[in-house]
C-alpha cells in the first residue's frame, strides 16, 4: 500500500501474519519477559482504542499482549517509501501518516479500522516521550471515540524507556511491565449527535490521569490497578 492509497482494513490472520506475530512474541517474550496486569479489562469483541504510554518504538509491537486479535496501528509515512516493507507492514495492520500535519486521510483510515469493528493503536502523546510525567495528549483519540462509540483502553508500559531510548538503534534485554487500565467511555451529548469540544478535552483529560495511574504501576510507583470513575 502506498501513501494515499484507500485503506480497507483487513482483520483476516494470515498465514505471515501469524508467523509474524509469533516470531514477535517468542521474540519479546525472550527479551523483555512482559508481565500483564488487567488483560480482563480488555474488550473482547467490538472496536476499541488502545491508547498505550510510548517510551520506546518497541513500544507498538507490545500491543500482541494486550490483545489476541489482529490490531490496526497508524506508522509514520517514511516507513513505506522502501515499498517492500511498507507492503509487509500493511499486512501487519499499519497504514501511513504524514506526521507534523494534520492528516485528514489518516484519521479516515482510522475511524474505519473502529467502524468495522476492529481494535486501533493509537499514541495519545503523539511522539516518544521522556520521563514520568504524562503531560498534555492530543486530542485525536477522543475523536474517533465521540465518531465511532468505541472506548479508549489506557496502557502503561514500563521499563521500554531503559529497553531501547531514544538514540538507540537496538534494543536491550530489560524486564517490561504491561498494566491496562479500564477503558474510558467516549464522549457523548451535544445536538444532532456532535460532541462539544469541551467534552472532548474532558475524554482527554480523563484518558491523561488513567494513563498516569497505569504508567505509574507498571513503573512500580502504584500498587492498584486504575479505574474509571
């Protein structure tokens, strides 16, 4: 798939997509010896955003832990300007953005990985982040939430942050810690079913304090598993 190109998103597991994926989990599994605390608070069918922390660019591929099912993640566009990999990882579920804009056609091929029922990583920060703090998110995931209905499931990763910093080329063998937080219902009311911006930056600032609570734990700075009020 090249840049610009329509997007269909395919949930079908393939055979390379399962070889795949399995390579990726023994892989990780050797290397970062991921614990997972609160996969029941996953939704099991039906569209979901997973919006986890993001320390590292190994970070993405730890989404294979939070979910069995194939997911959907958004990569930046330079990725397929090498067409062979930017063919494989299309399969992957990956479809490109154009980062530093506001790219309308990614947010198309978005909202219709969640309307056909299908789960989505997204990075509310955006970027690669440094330190403890989860501070200001974009407002992107609550977005597609107030679109499409679909939750937002927060995830703290840690310890990626010492796996592979940024300036890194190649990753480290550190212990991981996956902790997923109940999922933030999306944001609702307004006239004629449009979402007020105000309760947009509610979701946001909701999503920002459950990622916080998640992140913390999964650093060994909390010992309760976040909840939604």
């Amino acid at each position: 798939m090249a840049v610009g190109d329509d997007f269909v998103p395919d949930p079908s597991r393939t055979l390379g997509y399962r070889a795949f994926r399995g390579l990726v989990h023994t892989t990780w599994a050797c290397c970062f010896r991921p614990e997972v605390t609160g996969a029941e608070l996953v939704p099991t069918t039906g569209p979901f955003i997973i919006a986890p922390i993001h320390r590292s660019n190994v970070d993405f591929a730890l989404a294979i832990y939070v979910t069995p099912r194939k997911t959907f993640f958004i990569a930046k566009d330079s990725l397929w300007d090498f067409k062979p990999l930017g063919r494989f990882i299309s399969t992957m579920g990956a479809f490109p953005v154009h980062r530093g804009t506001a790219d309308r056609a990614a947010l198309v091929h978005a909202e219709s990985v969640l309307r056909a029922g299908e789960p989505l990583v997204l990075f509310p920060e955006g970027t690669r982040q440094e330190g403890p703090i989860v501070g200001t998110l974009l407002e992107g995931a609550a977005f597609l939430a107030a679109r499409t209905g679909a939750p937002i499931v927060p995830v703290g990763i840690g310890g990626t942050d010492r796996a592979m910093p940024k300036g890194k080329k190649l990753p480290r063998p550190v212990k991981v810690r996956i902790v997923i937080g109940a999922p933030v219902p999306p944001p609702t009311g307004g006239d004629a079913g449009r979402v007020p911006r105000s309760r947009l930056r509610e979701t946001t600032e909701e999503l920002r304090r459950s990622l916080q609570a998640v992140y913390d734990q999964a650093c060994g700075r909390l010992s309760a598993p976040a909840t939604t009020s």
